[in-house]
C-alpha cells in the first residue's frame, strides 16, 4: 500500500533576504508553515532556509525579482500549492521634498511596492483561490494612510499597496481568500532607512535618534503571523502598528 503525504500548508515570503520578510518566515515556519522565500538576494535567503530546515522546519528558496512579470508566472509555476501570500518586498527611496524629488525614484517605488505585490497576487491568485483557504498579505505602511513632508514618492506608492489590498478584497468577496493589510509605522531594520538615504548610515541613525523602543522586524513579524493564523473566517482587513513613542506620522517621542 502507498501513501502519499499531502505538502504542507504553503506561505511564500518576499522579500524574505532581511527585516520583515526574514522575520516573517521565521515566525510562519515556527507556526508550521512550508515557508518558500523569495528575493533577489538568493544566497541571504538559501542561507536562511538552511537555517531554518536544520531547526526542524520546512523551507525552501527560490531567487525572484518582483518585479519582473515573467519570474514571477515561472515562479507560481513552480509551486505545488500557496495557501498565504506576504507581500513583503518594497521600500523607499529618497525622502526629497516634491519641488526636487528624482522621478525615477518614484518610479521604482512603485514599482516594487505595487506592481511588484499585484504581479505577485495575480500569479498567485488562483493557487490560493483552490486550496480553499487562502490568504493575501500587503505589508504597507502608515505611510500609506497620510502623508508627511519629503515622504510623497513613498507615500504615493504605499498608497497604491493600500488601494490594492482594499480593492481586491471587494473584488474576491465570496471565494475563499483572505485580504490582510498590515501598516506598521516606524521599525528599525537593518537595512530600510539605510537603502532610502543610499548608504548614508548618518542619515539614517537620524530616523531613530532618540527613539528608546522603535519597533522591531519581529513585532511587525509578530502581527502577520498572528493575523494569519486567526480562524478562516476572522479577516484582519487593517492592522496599524506604531511603536508607543510614534504617535502619528510626524509626532514622535525622542529623548536626545
Ligand atoms: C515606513 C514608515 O514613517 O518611514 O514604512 O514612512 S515611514
């Protein structure tokens, strides 16, 4: 007689190489998820399925541009099955004021922050439709629910996450997919506020000068997971997530 083992509950990170999407992955494995990483950085996430098979979990890596359409349909092709989808992948470039922002920041923001997650999402969709309990994560932003000055190419652009998210929830109402839209505020990562000031790391200390307790890529880690694993029917549409000392886009505590 044989038997044939089912694949594990599927959730595909991106951006999963650091911050949130490293700590997600984690947190989905140590929840029982097969956690299937991507990003371009294929070494940093080989590196971190390896860690996490030798712990006990299951996970796989697999190199992908978000934002190149084509990777993307042969990735989707390549999966068994996708139960959860974070779209993690995305950032900020600049933080120039309207007058003189570099249009082609803006584009790549929104490149990797929207049509890298609807890439995503349409390639998945289906995948995620038949295994009869999908769910799709946008990580936006606060930066996504109001403005702040020197932010409007990011903000535009976690805007558009948000709209997607939004908007693709009534679209699938009815079949079996979950929309979750997670907005954390202000997290220390190693490497957003750095990549956004292209390596200045003294501007980038500046984003978190004085703050004690900035929020980690775990606590944002933390509310995905949570969110995720609530029961089937319980759709966390919104999760804003602010450090204590951040009480909105621009009023935060610093003790300097
Ligand atoms: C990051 C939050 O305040 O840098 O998504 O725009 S902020």
């Amino acid at each position: 007689m044989s038997s044939v083992t089912a694949p594990a509950r599927t959730a595909v990170i991106t951006g999963a190489s650091s911050g949130i999407g490293a700590a997600t992955a984690r947190q989905l494995a140590a929840a029982g998820y097969h956690v299937v990483l991507t990003a371009r950085r294929k070494d940093r996430i080989e590196a971190l399925a390896e860690e996490l098979n030798a712990a006990g979990h299951s996970a796989a890596a697999h190199a992908l541009d978000v934002t190149d359409r084509t990777a993307v349909d042969g990735f989707a092709a390549s999966l068994d099955r996708c139960d959860v989808l974070v779209n993690n992948a995305g950032g900020a470039l600049g933080a120039d004021p309207v007058a003189t922002g570099d249009p082609a920041d803006w584009l790549t923001m929104y490149e990797v922050n929207v049509l890298g997650t609807l890439h995503m999402t349409q390639a998945l969709l289906p995948a995620l439709v038949a295994s009869g309990d999908g769910t799709v994560v946008v990580l936006s932003s606060t930066a996504g629910h109001s403005t702040y000055e020197g932010g409007a190419g990011y903000v535009a652009a976690k805007n558009g996450a948000r709209v997607l998210a939004e908007t693709l929830r009534l679209e699938i109402v009815g079949r079996p997919v979950r929309v979750i839209e997670i907005a954390p505020g202000m997290v220390k990562t190693e490497e957003f506020a750095t990549t956004r000031f292209r390596g200045d790391t003294e501007k980038a200390a500046k984003v978190y000068a004085g703050v004690a307790e900035p929020l980690s890529a775990d606590d944002v880690a933390d509310t995905v997971t949570w969110a995720v694993t609530r029961p089937s029917h319980v759709n966390i549409d919104l999760l804003v997530v602010r450090p204590r000392a951040q009480a909105s886009n621009t009023k935060v505590h610093r003790e300097l």
